[in-house]
C-alpha cells in the first residue's frame, strides 16, 4: 500500500507540472537559427517567419495568433512564409528539415547496405 501512495504522488507530481515548451529564437539572414529558449508560459507554439529573401525569424509564439492576418501585422510585410507548431523545437526552417531528412535517408541507406553485404 505504501508503495502505491509513493507511486501515484510519483505520477502526480509530474502530471500537474507544466511543462514549457522550447523554441529556437533568432532573428537572423539565410542560416538557420541554433539558439534555443524556453518560452514563457503565455507562448504555446513556435514560430518560423520566411521575411523575404535574406532574413528568417524564429520564435515562441501564441497559437491563437498564428495566421496571416496577426503575422503580417506584428512584422509590417506583405510577403512571407511561415509555419507554426508545437513540439520542442520545431520551428526549424523547412530548409533545414529537408537536409534532416535527407541525411536520414543517406544514413539508412548506408546501413541497409553494409547489413546485406556482409
């Protein structure tokens, strides 16, 4: 019995703790942004915003504000791409999610490759 008490405290205490979610935040050129935040408990979803050619923006962001209309106000352009989402980490540019992903492609192939001509 006591057992179970310190089991369901256990669980307890980490399902009523609020956990924050982590976005990269920069607002820099082409590159894609490294530096990641722990984002205050008002921000619920991370931000990506293509500003024209040469600048990428990336931070935490309000879901409820996370369309065209508010995006294009709070940066005064007419023109961008952006994706929102929330997970750790997820606003990094689709640039950079492409080149993971190809790599994973390489890195499984290679691998099936050496296990079947072994």
């Amino acid at each position: 019995m006591k057992c179970l008490l310190i089991t369901v405290a256990f669980v307890a205490l980490f399902y009523c703790s609020e956990s924050v979610l982590q976005c990269y935040e920069c607002n820099q050129g082409p590159d894609p942004c490294k530096t990641p935040k722990n984002c205050s408990s008002e921000y619920d979803t991370c931000l990506w915003v293509k500003l024209g050619e040469q600048t990428n923006v990336y931070s935490c962001w309000k879901k409820s504000t996370c369309d065209v209309k508010d995006i294009e106000a709070h940066f005064h352009i007419g023109t961008f791409k952006y994706k929102c989402c929330n997970k750790n980490l997820c606003n990094s540019s689709p640039t950079t999610m492409a080149g993971s992903i190809i790599t994973l492609g390489i890195a499984s192939v290679l691998t099936a490759s050496t296990l079947l001509f072994r």
